[in-house]
C-alpha cells in the first residue's frame, strides 16, 4: 500500500524558514517523480514544485522560485520542501503526492503569521 | 500557464441520479505522445484529494465504474452515475501536459 506520511508543519513568522519532510513507502521511491501541492484554507489546489526520480530535475510555480527548495534523499524514501523567506500567502496546506499526483499524503498545515 | 475552467460551481444530485461536471483548457492537452494529460480528483470533506481518471478517461485503481470521463484536446466531462452520498465533495481536474501543472477552481458535489 502506498502511502505518504508529511511532517514538519507548525506556526512560523513571516520572513522565517521551515522545513517539510514526506517520508513514502509501499512503492520504490527511487522510479517515480515526486511533488509538493498546497491548498490555502478554504481554497482550492496548487502545485508548488516537483522534482524529478533521481533529483536532477526541479521544477517551481513562479511565486516560490528563490525561496522554496524541493530535494529528496532516495536512501531514506524522503521528499522534502525547504521554504524560506516565508509570507503569509505561504499559508496552506501542504500534500506531498507521487509522480504525475496519483498518491497523496494527509497533508501538514503551514500557517505563517506574527 | 493552462487555464482549466470548472462548471459549474456546484451541483445539488438527487441519490441514484446523475450528474456531471465539465472541465474546459486554454490549450489542448494532447502530448505529442498522443496522450490526453487530464486528470480528475475527489476531495472529501475533510480529506486528501484522490485520484479518479488519468489520462482523460482511465479509471484509477479501486475506483467504482461509476465514474467515467470523456472529451476531445480541450473540453472534458466527468459523468458520475447514480451518485450515492460518499460522492459528496469537491471535484478537481487537473493537467500534467507542461509546467506550471496547474488544477481547475473545483465542483462541489452535495447531495439533495
């Protein structure tokens, strides 16, 4: 069974950086591309990054280019999202989701605020 | 970018009756693979969205056959079937073809 497990959301000031991990299992992590997607509260889907199987090939929407950093660690099955330089608008939602978005995970909530 | 537009924004569906959800781009999604990159999802309340179609008219695994979808290289529909209330909840298409990847705004599906 497929399954994506995010982690590493919380409460964090604007201009602040956080991390995200995905850890994934069920499936061989190492054959498939992998994505970051938000959802603002009460707002609907955005794709924010992707990266590519072996993690040489990344992938950004315009509004997260310089400040978010999509990577991944093929030994531990892991995605990550390093958003820095954080704004409100940040606020959402974040889905890890394999490949062409066909798996998601249960997602982690990203609020930035003072 | 690919703009996917929704229609309509929500529908209201009697149990056991049907209803349908369109789904037009700004530019064809035919791949030069010959591939047709539209996807279609369901958000529950509550919960991830999950994968429907792939692929403008595949049905992903576990999926009831209820659910179909059709269209041409911009204009889709997602027809489901004698709706049952676990079809409750917002509907997404989505396109792979190029980046941005980009979703539609989404249909809320509520029950009568």
């Amino acid at each position: 069974e497929v399954q994506l497990v995010e982690s590493g959301g919380g409460l964090v000031q604007p201009g602040r950086s956080m991390k995200l991990s995905c850890a994934a299992s069920g499936f061989t992590f190492n054959n498939y591309d992998m994505a970051w997607v938000c959802q603002a509260p009460k707002k609907g889907l955005e794709w924010v990054a992707t990266i590519s199987y072996d993690g040489s090939s990344t992938y950004y929407r315009d509004s997260v280019k310089g400040r978010f950093t999509i990577s991944r660690d093929n030994a531990k099955s892991t995605l990550y999202l390093q958003m820095d330089s954080l704004r409100s608008e940040d606020t959402a939602t974040y889905y890890c989701a394999r490949g062409r978005i066909d798996y998601w995970g249960q997602g982690v909530m990203v609020t930035v605020s003072s | 970018d690919i703009v996917l537009t929704q229609a309509p924004l929500s529908v209201s569906v009697t149990p056991g009756e049907s209803a349908s959800i369109s789904c037009r781009s700004s530019k064809s999604l035919l791949s030069s693979k010959g591939i047709t990159s539209l996807y279609w999802y369901l958000q529950r309340p509550g919960k991830s969205p999950q994968l429907l179609i792939y692929q403008m008219s595949n049905l992903a695994s576990g999926v009831p056959d209820r659910f179909s979808s059709s269209g041409s290289e911009t204009d889709f529909t997602l027809k489901i079937s004698k709706v049952e209330t676990e079809d409750v909840g917002v509907y997404y298409c989505g396109h792979r073809l190029e980046y941005p990847l980009t979703f539609g705004s989404g249909t809320k599906l509520e029950i009568k």
